[in-house]
C-alpha cells in the first residue's frame, strides 16, 4: 500500500486552502502535521492584541484539527511557535503549557518580522504520532 493511500487530508473550510494548495492538517498513517495555526477572524485575531489569548485560539484550533484526523494533544511530538515579539515569549509560553504542561513535546520559539497580517501575534504548527 502506498502511503498516498493512506493519506487524510484534514480541511478548515478556509477558500484560501485551494488557491494556495494546503491542508490544515495532513495524516499518513500514524503521523499528523498540523499546519501553521493562528487566531486569525473574521474581525481580527481572536483576544485581540492578547498574545495569551491568541495562542490559545490556535492551540483551540490545533486540538479540533489533531481530532479531526484522530488525534490527540497527548499524541504531540513537537510544536513550533512563530512569534512577531520575542520579548512576549513568555506569555505564550503559559498558555503553550496550559495545554502541553505535562505533554512535553519537543518545542522551538521562533521570531519571525510579520504573520500574514500585521495584527497576528503568533501562528503555531504542530506534529503529532498517535500511539498503538
């Protein structure tokens, strides 16, 4: 069986999915990659310039995307955090552990000079292998 049978790809909805040829998470087998995730809404981030609150919005995100393909946060192996402030690492840093406190998956912080739009504070991927 080729792993491209096994693929799922995983859809947020987004029209922007098709035009730029992604998915917003993808599993092959035991593996599942959530792509970059923000706060990103209809009117502005979710929590506004709140860096805590939008990390929380995409890590919202990520869980629902890491259930749809039938995982879990449990099943994290890594995350990455794409910051716009490095000197507020911190702030998402707690509410990176709210979720992933005891998880422990391996994690790097990042800053990058701007998200896709200039009011994003953070974007987040992650990886995750789902156990036997």
């Amino acid at each position: 069986m080729s792993l491209m049978s096994n693929r799922n790809n995983v859809s947020s909805g987004s029209e922007w999915e098709g035009k730029i040829g992604y998915s917003r998470a993808v599993r092959i087998g035991q593996l599942v990659s959530v792509s970059g995730t923000t706060a990103s809404g209809p009117d502005g981030p979710v929590g506004g310039d709140d860096l805590a609150e939008q990390t929380r919005e995409a890590l919202r995100r990520i869980e629902a995307a890491l259930a749809e393909a039938g995982a879990s946060t449990t099943d994290v192996i890594r995350t990455r955090m794409y910051l716009t402030d490095m000197s507020r690492w911190e702030e998402a840093g707690i509410a990176h552990g709210e979720v992933f406190g005891e998880i422990r998956p391996a994690t790097t912080i990042l800053e990058v000079s701007a998200l896709i739009a200039p009011d994003l504070l953070i974007e987040i991927e992650a990886d995750a292998v789902i156990g036997d």
